[in-house]
C-alpha cells in the first residue's frame, strides 16, 4: 500500500470514530423520553408558575383517601411549551429527580413518604429543544393519616365541640392540641400498630366511623344536637386540624403535640404528671393528657 493511500485509510478512520464518539454523547444527552438534556436553556421563554396548595376543603393537591403517599401538582400553561419536565426532592428522592415529562399542565405524584416534607419544580420545553428556566420551588408534605370528605369534617366538628365552641384566642392551644389528640389516636392505631389503640379501633375503617361510633368521642346526632355542625366550624379550628394531620406549626405557630391523646374538663387544678397541658378557663381548668387519666 502507497503512503498516499494509507494516509487516506487513516484519514477515513479518523472521521468514523469522530462520528462514532458524536453519536455516543448525543445518546447519553438524550433522556429516556427522547428529549436531550443537553438542550439550551434560554431566558426569553416563559417559565411556567406552580399553583398554589390546596388545602382543606379540597381534594384538589391531596386526594381524599390518598394524602399518605400522592400529591396533585399542577402548574399554568406557557404558550408555546409542548412538554414539561417535573422535579422532585425528599424523602427517597435525596437528589433533585425529574420525576416525569408530560404533555399536561398537572401530573399526580405518587408511591410517596407519609408525612415526609417534598419540594417541587417545573420547567417548559418548547419548539428546537429549548428549555426554560425552572420554576420557584413548591414544598408541601404528605398527610400523616387518610381521610375523606366525611372525615375531615368529623375531625373538625368534634375538636369544636371539645373546645366548646368557643372562638377566642384563650382556647388557641387547646384548640392545637385537641386536634392534635384526635389525629394522634387515629395514626397510632392505622399506621403504629400502638398495643393500646389497634385493638380498640380494630374494626372501623376510617376516622369519622371512629368519632361517630366508636364510643371514644361523640355520635353524629349529638355534634349536630350540639350546634357543632361543619358549617359552624371556625377557621382557626379547620387551621389547627390541618396542621394536626400534615405535622405542621399552621395556626398561629402553636407547635404539634404528637404524645397527647386525651382531654377533659376538671373544675380544680391537679398536677398530675400524667398531665401535658393545663389550661386556665373561667369555669376551672382544662387539661391535655399524655395517658389515661380516670
């Protein structure tokens, strides 16, 4: 073989192994969804907004019978965007993890943590494989129980008649923990296995069949003989059951209790160290147990 020819072989395997080498990174750029991560991200597209939590009252983020383990996202649509990349972080995502890439404006996330904090972001891609930036971060946790409509609505009545329906800032921390009380007995049944509540709330299904027919709390005639119907429910109460159910400080910073389970009217003061909370009222003395205390 001439010098010229042997020249031109080599010339030839130069450019299929550059070639080789260029298809290599174009296949390690390109995500399973066939959108390469290599794209270019430009500041002149818009950058889609996470809507806002929605909280009680509503299924919208957390589905009822489902808060555990999925939240709902949802996010507006950019104008000329044809997909949408989701990331997440906590729990066992210990990394920021794109989660999905979808079509839609709104992705359920599930198989989560229960009662495990999450962060969230979106970003757009648009025509030529462009990318914009990510949106602000969402951060919203799990439940620490599931519920329905029914149930939410069962917890917050019984918190108000336990506090007697009284809306004034003096029963702002009783409010917190009795709410607190209530998710408490229901989660160290369903979700602990507690030797003292599984056996006891055994056979009913859900938290309002608990509160209505238990015995434990009160019957769903007697709430609403009471007064103690859910259109009566102050928004405090709603906001200290909320934060009763998702581990969160949501009304007014109070902190969660998560080792108190009963509550009672006592007419004198007693320092019993069974006793978590004692709260001064204008009849006697209202207090928070950690343990039985009849």
């Amino acid at each position: 073989m001439s010098f010229k020819s042997r020249k031109k072989g080599i010339s030839a395997i130069r450019r299929i192994a550059v070639f080789i080498m260029t298809m290599a990174v174009i296949f390690v750029m390109t995500d399973l969804t066939g959108v390469k991560a290599s794209a270019l991200m430009s500041a002149s597209v818009a950058v889609p907004k996470m809507v806002a939590e929605g909280t009680y009252d509503s299924a919208y983020t957390h589905p009822y019978n489902k808060q555990i383990d999925t939240i709902v996202l949802h996010w507006n649509r950019t104008a000329g965007a044809n997909r949408y990349q989701v990331y997440v972080y906590g729990g066992k995502y210990k990394t920021w993890t794109r989660y999905c890439t979808t079509s839609l404006n709104m992705v359920t996330v599930k198989s989560l943590d229960r009662a495990t904090t999450y962060r969230f972001k979106v970003r757009a891609i648009y025509g030529g494989n462009t990318y914009s930036a990510f949106s602000p971060v969402q951060t919203m946790k799990t439940a620490r129980l599931n519920y329905d409509k029914a149930g939410w609505e069962s917890m917050c009545r019984i918190v108000y008649h336990e506090v007697g329906r009284i809306d004034d800032d003096m029963w702002d921390k009783p409010i917190v923990y009795v709410a607190d009380c209530v998710a408490n007995r229901y989660v160290a049944a369903k979700y602990c296995n507690d030797p003292l509540w599984t056996p006891f709330y055994r056979n009913y299904n859900n938290i309002q069949s608990i509160i209505y027919n238990s015995g434990g709390f009160m019957s769903d005639y007697g709430l609403s003989r009471d007064g103690c119907n859910y259109s009566n429910v102050p928004q405090k109460v709603k906001q200290a059951v909320w934060g009763a159910t998702y581990a969160l400080s949501s009304y007014k910073g109070i902190e969660n209790d998560y080792h108190v389970y009963y509550w009672c009217n006592r007419s004198y003061y007693t320092s019993s160290s069974k006793i978590a909370y004692s709260f001064r009222i204008p009849w006697g003395y209202f207090s928070i147990w950690r343990s039985y205390w009849g």
